[in-house]
C-alpha cells in the first residue's frame, strides 16, 4: 500500500513539475515575441522613410525641370549683357533692363542679372512648399509664398491673418511664372542687395544664403534649414 502511495505520489508530483516547466516554457515564448515587435515598428519606419523619398522624388521630377530652363534663360541672358555692356545695338535693351530691374550702374545690372545657385531655389522651393504639398502651391502655383499687395492682380488669401490684416499671395498661371518671379524679387529687391553682391564673388550656395535672412521671420534659422536642405539631399549637384 505504501508502495503505491509513494508512486501515486511521485506520478502527481511528476505532472506538477511538468505543467511548471510548461509554464516558464510560455514565459520564454512571450519574451521571444518582443522582438518581432521591435521589427514590425522597424518596418513602418522604413515605410514611412520611402514614402518621403517619394514624395520627394516627385517634387524633384516636378520642379526641377522648370527651374532648370529658367535659370539657363538667366544664364544666357547674363553671359550676353556682359559681353555687351558697352554695344550701341544693345544701348535699348540694357536701358529697358536696367528699368526692370531698379538699377542705375552697370555693376549693378550684371549683379541683378546673375542668376544665383539652381541649389538655393530647389531648396527655398522645397520649405516654402513644403515639398509641393502646400495649399498656395496646388491653388495658386506659388512656389516661394511670394505675396501680394496688388489687389487687383490674381491672388489668394491665407489662412492666418496679421492682426487685423489679411495675408493675401500670388497667384500664378503656371509653376514656370513663380519661378520667374521668385528670381525677379531676389534680383531687385532691396532686402537681397548683399546675397547679389556676395553671388558675384562666390557659388557656394551654403555661404550664399546666409544673406537669406531676411526671406524669412525666423532669421537666421531659415539660413540653416536651407543650408540642411541642400547638403542633405544633395542638391549642389544641381549647381555642376
């Protein structure tokens, strides 16, 4: 009788053990599983990563294009006046420039006519945008949130307002004429005299639009964000 006793009681007690090794056996699969959690994380950041190289991509094959034809324009424009400056045939049209861009010397005129790095409007471009997701830029075609005090010209209004005061914006017929503008503003505006000055003794678009600073409310930190833009993604190779 003892005998079977002490099996009975060595079988339960084999089984007691047993459902205690399943047990810390179930406790080792759920740490196991962490990890594949981590990696699930892991795959939605990527996910989201190309999805904003796309995004990007897109703004690229977009604008990149236009303003590479607006800049050779430039390009050719200045490579002409400069060998011209002194032509009686182009006497008219160096007259007619000077006008449209407020200069009144020759210096002046061919630091107007400069076309600044192809790097610094992608990059302007892409912040005042906000890579081509922006409501003035699918509403109105404005590319650099260039704005308005002509009433009577085609624009749109912000959303926010200063003050009292509404924030009217361009609006553009196509990306081409935002573009044109955007260079137009840079190259007569009295707030870039010193980006023009710089631009005729250096390309380097990271020198270049620390004299920016006053495109935007947030200073100096518009300069560096533009700068973060052009090195990060490489957009100097534009410039080559």
């Amino acid at each position: 009788m003892k005998f079977l006793y002490d099996n009975l009681l060595f079988f339960y007690l084999a089984i007691l053990i047993s459902f205690c090794i399943y047990d810390i056996s179930l406790d080792r699969k759920v740490e196991v599983k962490k990890p594949l959690e981590v990696k699930e994380i892991q795959k939605k950041i990527t996910k989201d990563v190309i999805s904003l190289n796309a995004k990007k991509r897109e703004f690229c094959n977009l604008i990149i294009p236009i303003i590479d034809k607006v800049h050779n324009e430039l390009e050719i424009q200045f490579e002409e006046i400069s060998k011209n400056l002194t032509n009686e045939k182009y006497k008219q049209r160096i007259s007619d420039l000077k006008e449209k861009y407020k200069v009144q010397t020759d210096e002046e005129l061919l630091m107007a006519l400069k076309p600044h790095p192809k790097s610094i409007a992608i990059a302007q471009a892409a912040i005042e945008s906000a890579w081509a997701r922006s409501r003035f830029f699918k509403e109105a075609n404005n590319i650099y949130g260039m704005w308005s005090v002509n009433k009577n010209a085609p624009r749109i209004a912000a959303a926010q307002m200063r003050g009292e005061n509404t924030i009217w914006l361009k609006k553009y017929p196509s990306l081409e004429e935002s573009i044109r503008d955007y260079y137009k503003t840079l190259a007569r505006n009295r707030a870039y005299r010193d980006f023009r000055k710089l631009k005729m003794q250096t390309d380097d678009p990271c020198k270049l639009v620390e004299k920016l600073d006053k495109y935007s409310e947030t200073g100096e930190k518009y300069t560096q964000d533009l700068s973060k833009i052009i090195i990060y993604n490489k957009f100097y190779m534009y410039d080559e």
